[in-house]
C-alpha cells in the first residue's frame, strides 16, 4: 500500500472525507450506546441537548472550551514548529501558581492593573516552564516529548506540596487548597449569575492574536518555516535556535493563560483538580483544527460540547459518560485519517 | 581466481536490451548484459550514467519500458523485488541496512523466518554464519550488536545477509567507497573465495585500478548507454577512463575570462559533515571575480563539506575562510548570506525549498527581515508577492501564482525558483552545487546561460557537479576533488578528459593538494 499525494484535491473531496469521519464517529458512538443497553438515538440526541439544548448547556459548553481553547492555542503553536510540548497541563498549573502567589493579596492594586499584571504573571510562569525543556533541546538534543511530559507529573507534586505548604487555606479546613484570590482578581461573569466568564472572551481574543501572529509576523513566518523544513530554514539564514525559544515562550505562555483563566475566571482558587486534564485534550483540540489558531476555537467547542452532552446524557439516560472520552478519542481518529485521506491518494500494490 | 572470465562456463543472468525513460531523460538505453558462473563484471561508469537505475531494475524496484531480464535460463518478473530474491539475486547497497540495535545474527535472520515460528532456530543460523564465514573470510562475531562494528565489519554482514539467503548472483554497490585501504583489500579477497565457490558478482565502481584488481570483465556505461566492454586485465585505466567520461566535450560559446581581484579565498580549511563520513582536508581555493572555478569528482568525495563551508552550514574545523581581503570571524548561512554569498544547494528538496510552503514564502526566506518584506516584525505579503511574482516572470517558471505550494513544481521549475532566489540582489560570490542534476535539457541550459550571466557582471562562481562535461564546458579552471582533497587548479583545456578522469579515480592529483593557487592564464 502507497500514498501519493493529490495533485487534484477538490472541493468535495476535501468536504467529503471529514463529512464521513463525522458520521463514523456518530455510529461508532451509537453503537456503545447499543451495547449499554440504550437506544443509541436517544443517547445522541441526549448528548445534543446536553452539549447545547438550552442557555444553560450552550454556556456549560463555553465554560468547558475556554481552557481548551488556551491549551489548544498552545499546542497549535508548538506543534506548528515542531516543538513537541507534551506538558500544557505542567505549563497550565505553572500559570495558576503564578496567578495566585500574586493574585491572593500580596499586590493590593485596583482590576484594571491587577488583572494584566496577574496575566503577565501566569505568561511568564508557562512560558518559563517550557523554556527549559527547549533549552535542553537546543543545547543538548534532549527529547522535548519526555521533558515536557514528565514535567507534568514533577508540576503536579509540586503543587501539591504547595497546596499542603506555602500556600494552603487555613481557613481551608484542612483541604489542599489555595487561598480564594482577591475580588479584584476576579475576571467578571459574562451573563451575570451565570458560570461563563471574561475568560472566555481572552480566549478568542487569544485565537485571534495567535492567528495573526502566525500569519502576518516574522515571527510567525519563521516558526511555520522552521516547523516545515528545519534544514531548509537554516540554510536560508533562518535563526533557527531563537525561533525555537521563541515558540516555547508563546507555547507555554498561552498554557499558562489557561491556568489564570480557571482561577480568576471559574474556580477562585487552585486545587489538585484545577484542570480536567485540559492539558492533554489541548493535543486532541489542535490536532482536530489541523494547528489552525481559529480552527482551535471551534474544535474547542466541539471537544467540550461532546464532555458537557455525556455528563447530561449519563445523567439522564444511565449510560456511562466516558462515552465521551470514546467519541473524542474516535474522532480524532478518523478526522486525522480523513484530513490525510483528503490529501493523499492510496494506492494498492 | 579473478581474471577468470569463465568464457565457457554457464550464463547465470542476462539482460536483454533494458531501456528505461524518466520522462525527456533516458536513464538506460538499450543496455545488454551477461554474467556468467564463477566471474567478476565491474559495472564501470560516472554518476549519472545508469548503473543504479539497471540495478534498480534487476531488483525490481523499476520497471523496464523495454528489454528483458533472464535467472538461470528463467525469466524474471519484471517490478517484483521479491521474485529477484528468490532467485537468487542479493544485493549490497552502498549505504548499509542493517538494524544498529540488533545483534549480527538477529540482522542476518530478519525476515527469513515465519513470524508465527514459536521460536527461532539461532542454534542451526549461528554455525550456518559461522561457517559462511569461514569458507569465505567474512569472520564477524555472531552475536556483536552492529553499533559496535567497523564499516568493513557491518559490510561483512551485508555479504552473510545475502548469502545466508542462498544468494548466487551478488551485486555491490560502490563496495569499497567506505573501505580502509585495508579492509579493501580484504574484501578482494572475499570475492576471490566467493567466485571460487561457484558465485558470480556485479561489481559496481568508479574506482579504475579497483576494477582491474577486482573484475574479470569490466561493462562501462556512459550517459545510460553502453560505452564498451573491456577485459580487465588487457585494458590500461586510460582506456578506461576515456571510455567512462567520453572524450567529446561540447563546447558553449563563452568569451574568454576577465578575472578580477579573489573574492572568497579558502586558507588550508578542514571541516567535517556533521552527519555521515565526508571531510574535507587542508583545501585551499581562491574565487575570482568574473571566473568560474569548477569542481570535478566523483559524489562522496567531500563535495558536500565543501558546499557546506561556503554555504554556512558547516563551521570550518581549522583553517580559515576570507572574503575579499577580510578573514571571517564567525560562519553561518544568515552571515555567508549577508557577505554576499548567492548559494544553489544541491538538494532542492530537503535544503533549498521547504515543499509545503508557497512560491511567495520560500523566494523570500533568505531576506524576509529585510526592510522590502517587512516592518517592525511584520511581515508584508503583498511585497513578497509582487517580488515571487517578478522572479516568476524573470526565471520562465511555469506556475500559476506565486500562492503554490512548491511541492507542486517540477524539478527544473523549482531549481529556476532557487537560482532566481540565489541571484536576486547580485551577489558578489556565488556557490552553484550540482545546480542542473535532474534537470532537462532545456532547464539545464538555461541554468548554465544564468550563471554565465553571473560571471560576465563579475561574480565569483563556484561550480560543483558530478557531470564533468558540465565543469570542462563551463569552468575557467577546474579543482578535482578526491578523498577530501583538492587537487591544484587546471586551466580549462590543459589536461584531458582523461587524464581528469584519472584524478577523479584518485590517480596523479599531485603531490601538493594544498600548494600554491596556479593561476591559469
């Protein structure tokens, strides 16, 4: 079996093969539904409404895809350079360590100047995070897939020594937790009484810039030139090595963007349970929009409305909601086998 | 044994009239071959004239349009690799494929066994090796993990792979270009004991004194024909040579050189490929001004550390680099670029274009920092464009918008793209490495006619192929490098193509690779 290239991709075909890789994804879906015992029907028109049937599931959905949207922005970027950062999660925490050493009272400032400044913050903590493992790529050719991933489980220690150390609640009745960060760390509510916050907005804002940066920047020229043909990039003069860093410091940036967001914006505080591995879904959410910064948004949305629909669907119907991690995890499988699909041509030998 | 051309013996394989086009270019025309039991044929000829293609053929890996090939009196299904294993056809290739990690004897058995075996049987394949080895002098301990061998070593697995397959017909390719003197000598030996155990041998080189110790028959090929067919022993390396490279050289128009002041002057440079085992040793060389100065070897000889130095890729190890009077400090390809350096690399694929960016992307690589293409960090893609646009225009490349992925150019397109890319901003000093191979006929003259462009408005061109008609045609002196090493420059016309030959093959470089510039009058 070969792949040759398609020199004559068109419209429909290019449609055609994820249009198909949504409806796999659907029977595969239905029929684990079947084997539970449901009506697959039911269980997906359940996910549906669950995921956007109301005001209410629509904004679950925002809620769930802000993080996502950070963390996939991150891997967009990385994965763009080929740098294979495997620790938004690591990065994400890294932020929110940030957000709340600052934001917990220690800088007493009115929103306007606080906020920014906490983002700065959580910028720096990922980016510094990620820093490290390119450093150790440049310099000393180690694998940055095994830096970055296992600096997740080192990250995760290490908050929680935090959470039982230097940064516990006591006032927490004896939970590790952080403290609760300032009212005027806060990132408003969108629709007031509602969970959906200005997080959200950053993050599309965040997609934007990052889309822009791609695309309109020397910057971002030379990280997708770098990503494309390393060697042919340092032949023409391209500062490889720097592009790199630069790419850790976006990458990670943006990941510890996400971890600001969750404690300003949703939860207040940071616990060990801060992130629902929003670091890793990052991945799947990048990968489904191809590394394109605004295809991350709807990817996003796409990843969380399938989490938020099973969680509902389990509730109402009594199947399982790993469902979800099942219909993720599928379709991811079969769009990145459409996507090739659409661009290649198999042929059999 | 060698020199046994076995007249009488059985004819173990034999091409019959092999042709095989690539579009415009024919790679084998015509080319019939016999083997016969118990003989050595050298496979004798330049890059490029079309040993690797028949042997790819042999193999299966192309079929041919025309012309048949016989096993022991039995036809061979063409464009079946599989079918030329099974009947008895084992190849050598120049690079190794051997699995580094793995044992000599896991090597040897891959893939000689059912997967579904419950076990292998390494007890029965060990004394197999072993023996082979001794009958054949190809001693490699069994159970050594290929990492730890020498080249000479794991090229001994090579040979038992094929063997332990009941290979009776061997094919090597380029088999002694990574050998010590030593280990050369050896495997001489080897192939002695080998035909002598009722084998026949394709050996495929460039190397004319190797031939003669090495082959019974030698078959020269020359530009995908069959140039002649010599006995070893009663041809001279002369013979040889002037059959290999052809003695007709065409002429281009060109007015004599005007050479001006050294523009790049390479002091006594020694370097080293960060990958594979290519060097270059001690080389000196000075460009000058409306000259072009040609290099002429045969591929692996260290034309590629060469190309490297002057390109930026690779930082020299001793030695050091001068531009027009000023010796250079720190080397890379952004500080060659700004000194002026225009550079055509050799692999258009991996090195000169990134395939899956646009046209407008990859013209703008060397430059997008300049002012032209960009503001404080932003980029201006209607400039890049208006510029692809224009190289477009000026380099007759056919494509419809600078908005096309290159990976969708022809060869000849996407090395118009490169030149015109290389030129842009007359540069003072420009580096042209193999820049028509795998090019058309109408591609490579236009190739040809830019650079002499280039050396009318006073560059310095260096100018490295594997095709020596196109260094004698083009160059006003011509440096031939071998092992590393340069040879003093020759005026065009001053030497033979012969005698040229006979340097590429390593013969009277001279005593003093590194001796003074000669300049040619």
């Amino acid at each position: 079996m070969r792949l040759e290239p398609r020199t004559d991709a068109t419209l429909a075909t290019t449609l055609a093969y994820p249009a198909a890789a949504f409806v796999l994804t659907l029977l595969v879906a239905a029929f684990l539904a079947l084997i539970a015992g449901a009506n697959p029907f039911a269980v997906l028109f359940q996910v549906l409404k669950g995921a956007a049937g109301s005001q209410f599931a629509l904004l679950e959905t925002l809620t769930r895809a802000t993080p996502l949207i950070f963390t996939g922005l991150s891997i967009a970027v990385a994965f763009r350079a080929k740098l294979w950062n495997i620790g938004a999660e690591a990065q994400l925490y890294a932020g929110a360590v940030a957000t709340v050493l600052l934001g917990t009272g220690l800088l007493p400032l009115p929103a306007p100047l606080l906020i920014p400044l906490l983002m700065l913050a959580a910028v720096l903590g990922g980016a510094l995070l990620l820093l490290g493992p390119a450093a150790l790529k440049i310099r000393l050719g180690v694998d940055e897939v095994v830096t970055t991933l296992l600096l997740n489980f080192v990250i995760l220690l290490v908050v929680s020594y935090l959470l039982e150390g230097p940064l516990k609640d006591p006032m927490g009745m004896g939970w590790p937790q952080s403290k609760r960060v300032i009212a005027d760390a806060q990132l408003p509510r969108l629709i007031q009484g509602k969970r959906l916050h200005f997080g959200f907005v950053l993050a599309l804002a965040s997609a934007v810039a990052v889309w822009l940066i791609m695309t309109r920047t020397t910057l971002g020229y030379a990280m997708r030139a770098v990503g494309a043909n390393p060697q042919a990039a340092r032949f023409s003069g391209i500062p490889v090595n720097r592009v790199l860093v630069w790419t850790a410091l976006l990458a990670g940036g943006l990941a510890g963007l996400a971890g600001f967001s969750e404690v300003a914006g949703l939860k207040g505080n940071l616990t060990l349970d801060l992130s629902s591995n929003y670091g890793m879904s990052g991945i799947v959410v990048a990968m489904l929009a191809m590394l394109h910064p605004l295809g991350v948004v709807v990817s996003a949305v796409f990843v969380a409305g399938v989490f938020v629909g099973a969680d509902a669907m389990s509730r109402a119907a009594g199947v399982p909601s790993y469902i979800a991690d099942v219909m993720v995890a599928t379709a991811l499988l079969t769009m990145v086998t459409a996507i090739m699909l659409s661009r290649h041509r198999v042929r059999w030998r | 044994m060698t020199g046994q051309t076995g007249a009488g013996a059985e004819i173990v394989l034999r091409l019959d009239g092999i042709t095989k086009r690539f579009g415009a270019l024919t790679a084998n025309d015509a080319i019939s071959l016999t083997l016969r039991r118990g003989e050595v044929v050298a496979l004798l000829g330049e890059n490029g004239a079309g040993k690797t293609t028949l042997m790819n053929i042999l193999f299966g890996h192309y079929v041919a349009d025309e012309g048949g090939i016989s096993v022991f009196g039995a036809p061979l299904p063409p464009g079946d690799p599989s079918a030329a294993l099974r009947a008895g056809i084992g190849m050598v290739h120049q690079h190794f494929t051997l699995a580094e990690q793995m044992t000599v004897l896991e090597n040897i058995i891959l893939g000689t066994e059912s997967l579904l075996a419950p076990r292998s049987a390494t007890a029965t394949a060990r004394a197999r090796i072993l023996g082979l080895g001794r009958d054949f002098g190809l001693e490699v301990d069994p159970d050594a993990t290929i990492t730890a061998l020498s080249v000479g070593e794991r090229q001994r697995v090579e040979i038992l792979k094929a063997l332990y397959r009941d290979a009776h017909i061997l094919i090597l390719d380029e088999p002694t270009a990574v050998l010590t003197p030593r280990e050369t000598e050896a495997l001489f030996g080897t192939l002695k004991r080998l035909v002598a155990g009722g084998l026949s041998i394709i050996f495929i080189s460039h190397k004319l004194h190797e031939v003669k110790a090495a082959a019974g028959r030698v078959v020269v090929l020359r530009g995908g024909r069959l140039a002649g067919e010599r006995i070893a022993a009663e041809a001279t390396e002369a013979e040889l040579a002037e059959l290999m490279v052809g003695s007709a050289v065409p002429v281009l128009e060109i007015e004599p050189a005007s050479p001006g002041p050294v523009l790049l002057a390479l002091d006594n440079v020694s370097a080293r490929a960060s990958r594979g085992s290519q060097r270059l040793v001690d080389a000196s060389l000075a460009l000058h001004a409306g000259e072009i100065t040609g290099v002429a070897g045969v591929s692996g000889n260290g034309q590629s550390v060469l190309a490297g130095v002057i390109e930026g890729m690779v930082a020299p190890d001793a030695g050091r680099l001068v531009v027009a009077d000023v010796p250079v400090e720190a080397w890379s390809p952004e500080i060659a670029l700004r000194q002026g350096i225009g550079r055509i690399p050799e692999d258009r694929h991996a090195t000169g274009m990134i395939a899956d960016m646009s046209v407008t992307e990859n013209v703008v690589s060397e430059r997008y920092r300049e002012p032209r293409f960009s503001r404080r960090g932003l980029m201006d893609w209607s400039a890049a464009r208006r510029f692809a646009a224009s190289l477009i225009a000026a380099y007759e490349v056919k494509c419809p918008s600078p908005d096309m992925r290159v990976r969708l150019l022809s060869g000849g397109n996407m090395q118009k793209l490169i030149l015109g890319r290389a030129l842009d901003g007359a540069p003072r000093i420009i580096l042209a490495n193999q820049p028509t191979r795998g090019l058309d006929v109408g591609a490579v003259a236009y190739v040809q006619a830019r650079l002499l462009d280039a050396r009318r408005r006073g560059a310095a061109i260096l100018l490295i192929s594997e095709d020596l008609d196109e260094v004698l045609s083009m160059a006003d002196r011509v440096v031939v490098m071998s092992q590393g090493r340069l040879s003093r420059p020759v005026a065009r016309g001053a030497l033979s193509t012969a005698e040229i030959g006979a340097m590429m093959a390593g013969r009277n470089m001279g005593a003093t690779p590194t001796g003074e510039m000669v300049h040619a009058a």
